[in-house]
C-alpha cells in the first residue's frame, strides 16, 4: 500500500533495476535560470501516463545527463553557455513535442484561466 500510494503522489519511471521517482511540483529546466525558458513538466497532462509521457521523462533526463557532461567538459564561459543554450532547446522540444502529441490525442494542453 505504501508503494501504491508513492507512485499516485509521484511519477514513477522503471529504467532497467533502477526506479526513478519525480516529484510532482513543478520545477524550473535549471535553477540558476528560473523564468529564463520553459519550465520542466513533473506532472503528465490530463494526469495521463501514457508512452508519450514516458517518452518525455526520458528526454527531460537525457538532456539533464547531456547537460552534466558538456559542463563538465566546458573549458570557458562560451562552452558553458553554449550547453545551456542546447539544455533550453532540448527542453523547449521535449515540451513542444509531448504537448502536441497529447493535443493530437484530444488533451486540453492550455491554461485555462477563470476570471478577468
């Protein structure tokens, strides 16, 4: 019961032995830039977990370990934002992508604003 209750408060993604679990607020695609590009998705739309949004956690963490790496390897200021430049983009297309796909599947992907 613990275990199910885990997985209905968080996202869990089964890689091989290891379990990776998301929280599920929502947080910013790097800290150090809040605001600065498209904010990383930890909950799926419409509560929906289906292949489109575990193909998007798969992207999401590619690009956090692609990102890791090309900082690692930065030798200057232009190396570092020239990995976050491509960190945003992959972000960016993540968001684009797993958006159209659940608007395709007839998902409300939009705010929905109550109000003036």
């Amino acid at each position: 019961m613990k275990i199910r209750n885990m997985i209905l408060n968080a996202t869990a993604i089964a890689t091989g032995a290891t379990m990776i679990i998301l929280p599920t607020a929502s947080v910013s695609a790097h800290p150090s830039h809040r605001g600065a590009h498209e904010q990383i998705l930890t909950q799926p739309i419409a509560g929906v977990e289906n292949n489109y949004w575990f193909d998007y956690v798969t992207d999401i963490r590619e690009a956090e370990h692609e990102l890791k790496k090309d900082l690692a390897r930065a030798t200057d200021d232009e190396d570092r934002t020239d990995a976050m430049e491509e960190y945003r983009n992959e972000i960016a297309d993540a968001n684009k992508d797993y958006k159209k796909e659940m608007k395709e599947k007839g998902y409300n992907v939009g705010r929905v604003t109550v109000g003036q």
